[in-house]
C-alpha cells in the first residue's frame, strides 16, 4: 500500500495474499487502475508527468475470494528518474522479494490506445520489459490498452488490431503467450483483467531477471542490463554525431563573425554535453546503483521489523480498559513510545525518523505488511 496518504492496518497474510505487478510508459494510466480496483490513495500525474518515482504497493483488496495487492512501478521514460535509477529500482525491488520466497501471480503492460505507432519512447519501454520478464513467462503477461474513452472505437479497434498482428508492435509477445485486453477505464474492466490473470495463476511467477540476479548475475549481464545499456550506448554516439555537427556549425558562423548565432550554438552545444555527460554517469554507476537501491530496501525492512516487534511489546502492556501497565502496575493514561520512536527522536534530520514515526502508527501484518510501510513513497530517496 501507499502509506503516504493513509496510516491504515494492513491486513496481508503473506501466504493468501496475491501480487501483480504494473508496468509499462509514463501516461498509460498505471496508477489510477490501481487505485480504482483498491481504493488506493496513490498519487496519480497529469497527462504525460510522472508521479511514481518509487515502486508502490497498493491497498489489498479482495476479488473472488482473492486477497489481491498491487505494484506500481515507474515507466523507463520517467519524467523525474533516469533509466538506469529505474531500472535498478525495479530490479532490487524483484530481486529482493524472490530471495524472500514471494513471487508474483501476474504482470500487467499498459499501452495508450491513442499512440497510434510504437516507436522511440514507447518501444523502448516494452523492450525493457521484454527483457525483464522473459519469454517463458509471458503467459502471465496481460498488455492492457487505456484510454478508449478518448478515441472513436473504429480507430480503436483498428490499432488493436495492429498491435495484436504486426510484429513492429506486440505480435511477437503474443504469440508467446500473453493477452491483449482492454481497460475502459470501468472497474468491470479493470476488474476482467484482473481475473484473466487469476485464471493463469496456478503456479507461481518467476520474471527472467529474478532468476539472472538469483543465480548471482550482476545487474549489467541481465537481459535487462545489457538492452539498457545498449540503448544508452547508442543514445550516447546520436549525441556524440550531433556535438560534432554543432562544432562544425559554430566553426562557420565563427568565420563569418556571427556572433549571436555562435552564443546561440555553443549553448546547444553545451547543453548536449550536460546530456552525453548524464548518460556516461548513469552508464557507469548502473552495477553500483542497482547495489543502493538493493541495500535501501533490505535497511528499510530491517527498520520496519524492529517497529513491528516494539510494537507488540508495547500492545502486551495494554489492559482492557486501554491502560497501560509497567511491572504489573497499571498506568492510566501513561503515553508509551516504542523504542523505535524514541531513538529516532533525537535524530530528527534523517529518514529513519519518518520510517519510525510511520511504523508505530501502522500495524504491520505479514511480509507484504512490512514491505508496504518500507516502501513509502515519503520516506525514500532514490535518486
């Protein structure tokens, strides 16, 4: 769940409870399916803006007699995180809960029905999670399409047909095995889409990089690793061709003492510089950043776990009546702080005190329990 915007018990038996992660570009509606089908507070962008910088996890809710959560995952073409901090966002987050026995029943790719072409942003992203899930696991893949509501059904239905049958767009995925449906924006439709998954969900779910970093792989000999850093690699000499173009342009104009139209140029041209230079940085630290990411949250849940067992220590100190009791004597009215609140208090600059404030308010149930409190979009920096 987002604890960001509700301080509420997380019912989550870990052994009951089914995880389906979403994911897919920036736009396509990720959050607000998941917030429609859970009830969820989680913060939803406007048009093309992203506002999931952080691998969310939804408000249980119940389908069927399924207690279902859902994950909120950053597209690549995120407004405020690199490809790379996403990538190892998502990755640390997938590694760490197979190392912990969970797995997913499902994944869900959102596609926008109004692009009428997958190109640039939007095959690069389903690249990525081509290589993230793998094509053995694509049976439990749904490529969900939003934004009906905003295109005449008979061009709707004709680009559906093409991202279904032409290999330029999802052909090639479902011929493997996964679904193309639609999302009405209804919580019927939602709701079908969920159920297609329960359907398929008879055997646990294990996504090709979970088993790469599994087997010991470093994040940049994954499937995934290796096709971003190709991607960033060839972003990098498109920059470098343009760079050489700009000098060659400021070199003339130089010549024919232009002055305002040479400023002009050596701004673009520094201006590709900061770009190429980013993109070096996010290229070299992708095996050092996916280790952050990984060890951020195994810090967090060890934070979340000491909360949890203070505050069970403190709730075995309280008497029917509310009190509070120390050494068998009853306290009325006696404001009991856990010890996690109180040896954050006096460090009140740092994210352990969110974490620790955020978990003595919140029970916490179960792994999934944990896992929502330390995955609070608030409390974590990424960047």
């Amino acid at each position: 769940m987002s604890v960001s915007s509700s301080l509420t018990t997380v019912y989550q038996d870990e052994a009951e409870v089914l995880s389906i992660a979403v994911m897919g570009p920036t736009g396509t509606g990720k959050t607000s399916f998941i917030n429609l089908l859970s009830g969820s507070s989680l913060r939803v962008g406007k048009d093309l803006e992203s506002c999931t910088s952080d691998v969310q996890i939804s408000e249980p809710f119940e389908l069927d007699g399924q207690m279902i959560n859902l994950i909120d995952t950053p597209g690549f073409d995120d407004t405020n995180l690199s490809d790379t901090n996403v990538l190892n966002m998502i990755a640390a987050y997938l590694s760490y809960t197979y190392t912990q026995g969970k797995h997913l029943a499902g994944v869900i790719y959102m596609h926008r029905i109004l692009d009428n072409r997958l190109g640039g942003i939007s095959a690069r992203n389903f690249r990525l999670f081509r290589s993230l899930c793998g094509d053995d696991t694509l049976r439990s893949v749904v490529i969900t399409t939003t934004m009906w509501d905003q295109i005449d059904e008979s061009i709707g239905q004709e680009r559906e047909n093409e991202l279904r049958t032409k290999d330029v767009f999802f052909k090639a995925a479902v011929d493997k095995g996964a679904r193309l449906m639609r999302h009405s924006n209804t919580l019927e439709s939602a709701q079908s889409i969920i159920r297609s998954i329960l359907r398929q969900s008879s055997q646990s779910l294990t996504l090709q990089i979970q088993e790469e970093l599994g087997s010991g792989l470093d994040i940049s000999e994954t499937h995934a690793g290796k096709e971003l850093s190709k991607e960033i690699f060839e972003q990098m000499e498109r920059h470098r061709e343009e760079i050489r173009g700009l000098v060659l342009e400021i070199q003339e104009v130089s010549r024919v003492r232009d002055e305002e139209s040479r400023r002009e140029l050596s701004e673009e041209r520094d201006k590709v510089e900061r770009v190429l230079a980013r993109l070096q940085l996010d290229s070299a630290n992708l095996a050092s950043g996916y280790k952050d990411a990984l060890f951020k949250i195994e810090e967090r849940l060890r934070i979340a776990e000491t909360s949890s067992s203070a505050i069970k220590q403190l709730e075995s100190l309280t008497t029917p009546d509310g009190s509070k009791t120390l050494g068998g004597v009853e306290t009325p009215g006696l404001q009991t702080h856990s010890p996690v609140v109180q040896a954050v208090a006096a460090t009140e600059n740092s994210n352990a005190v969110l974490e620790g404030k955020l978990a003595a308010a919140v029970p916490i149930v179960g792994f999934w329990g944990k896992l929502a409190v330390m995955l609070a979009p608030f409390s974590l920096t990424w960047r």
